[in-house]
C-alpha cells in the first residue's frame, strides 16, 4: 500500500539511513526509514509531505520515499533546479546553467559563443596593455628613477585581453 503524511522529524542513523518521523492519514504514526537517490541529499523542513510505501504490504515495514514541499523556484518544461531554504539554487536551463543566490545570477555559464557571453581571461593570458595605461607606467618609472613624488596620469583602462578562454565565458554587462 502506497500512503501519504506529513514529516514531523528527522533522524540521521549510524548506518547512513535516515528515520523520519512522520504522521501518515492512514493514521499510521511512526518513525520510517527514508531512502534518497545516489548523490543527491537533503534534510526537508517538518510539516514537507511524504509518500510512504509498506513493504510487502506490511504495515510494519513501512519506508519512506519522497519527502519534499512545493517552496522550489519555478522552472520551464524540460528544466531542472536545485535549491535550499537559504535562497540558493543551481538551475539547469534549456540554455545552460545558472547558480543564483535570490534573484542575484552569481554564475552563469551558457554554451560557447552564445550572444552577449566573453571569454574568461585566465592567470598568464596575454594582455595588450592600453595606450594611457602605458602613459601610466612610464609616468611611475620616471618619478621612481628621479625619487620624487609626482601626481600620476589617470587611466580608465589597463588592456585588452587578446587571448581569453575558449571554453569558460561570462555574461557581458
């Protein structure tokens, strides 16, 4: 028999396994076993629904298998997300993958060439150092040479990366 509840508890065991603590409308109430699908965890909220299942038909062997709420951010068909109760969430989009904290996109990564994306400049790519950048400098050498203070040029722009990153971008903007 296929039931449903509502989680009152949870319980980590010494074995891995999780107990929850639940009140199924089978008036059922007890502490059952809740599996979890290979590399992926989590510990819901008391009060999340359950759907519990009696193995064999036994009321007493009863585990359940999912245990969740309706709080997770919405996604278009064919989209999965991650979330917690923090305001994180990892979605897996029709056009790549975005990690958000709230409605702030902290990364997003979108397929190669896709519009509005540059390439990532990475530790030791080439630089072509700007022209007012290098006014800059030679403005620093020589006050360092003569050993005297001296107001430096403003600059605006260091460079432009001339070799970024084929394989990592991020969003314009």
């Amino acid at each position: 028999m296929i039931t449903r509840g509502v989680l009152r508890a949870v319980t980590q065991t010494a074995r891995g396994f999780r107990t929850l603590s639940v009140e199924l409308l089978a008036d059922e109430p007890g502490d059952v076993q809740h599996f979890e699908s290979h590399g992926v965890h989590s510990v819901p909220q008391d009060g999340a629904d359950v759907i519990a299942l009696q193995v064999a038909g036994s009321a007493d062997h009863i585990v359940a298998l999912v245990a969740g709420d309706y709080r997770g951010p919405t996604v278009a068909a064919g989209e999965s997300v991650l979330y917690n109760d923090h305001d994180w969430s990892v979605r897996l989009l029709t056009t790549g993958m975005s990690v958000s904290e709230g409605s702030t996109q902290r990364l997003v990564v979108a397929p190669a060439g896709a519009p509005g994306m540059l390439g990532v400049a990475r530790a030791l790519d080439p630089v072509s150092a700007s022209a007012e950048f290098g006014v800059w400098v030679t403005a620093v050498n020589a006050a360092l040479l003569a050993n005297t203070p001296a107001t430096m040029p403003p600059f605006s722009s260091v460079g432009v990366i001339t070799d970024a990153s084929s394989k990592v971008f991020v969003e314009a903007g």
